[in-house]
C-alpha cells in the first residue's frame, strides 16, 4: 500500500495492522481509492497494468464494502470484473 501511495502522493487512510485488523480514514480512503482508479485507469503500460490489476482491484472491493462510490467512468469494464471476483471469494 505504502508503495501506491508514493506513487499517488497522498496517504492511503488505512493505519498499520494490529491484531490482523487496520483502522481505516473514510475521507482518506476515499481519495486514495479514487486516485489509484485514475491511475490504473489512464496507464496503457501492459506489465504495470499486470502487477497492480489485483491490488486494484482488492482495494476497490474494499472501497465498494466501505460505501466509497466511484465514478463509473474510473472503473473500465473488465477492472470491475475483476472487482466482482475479488469481492465475491472475500470474508462477509
């Protein structure tokens, strides 16, 4: 996470884990999620599209699980597939 929100520069809003939990800033949170989709989406280099599809698409069905909306045209369709299975095999 440490690693996007350098790149992005701005924090992430998710605190370190203690005891496999992390308090998590919505306000933050949401900029972040809304960067990074903005990022991925308006990147066409295949190999970094390929090593950070699944993050993004992690931190999206967490965003979408928090109630962070997106702008649809942030999501292209098959990110959001990926968001979908990411979502689905993920702990209620």
């Amino acid at each position: 996470m440490a690693d996007f929100g350098a790149e992005l520069e701005l924090p992430s809003g998710v605190g370190p884990m203690v005891n496999d939990e992390a308090r998590i800033d919505p306000v933050a949170f949401g900029v972040f999620v809304r960067a990074l989709a903005a990022w991925y989406q308006g990147s066409r280099h295949g190999v970094l599209r390929a090593l950070s599809g699944g993050f993004v698409a992690t931190i999206l069905a967490l965003a979408e699980r928090a109630g962070i909306a997106l702008d649809e045209e942030l999501v292209e369709p098959q990110l959001a597939e990926n968001t979908r299975d990411v979502s689905r095999s993920m702990a209620r």
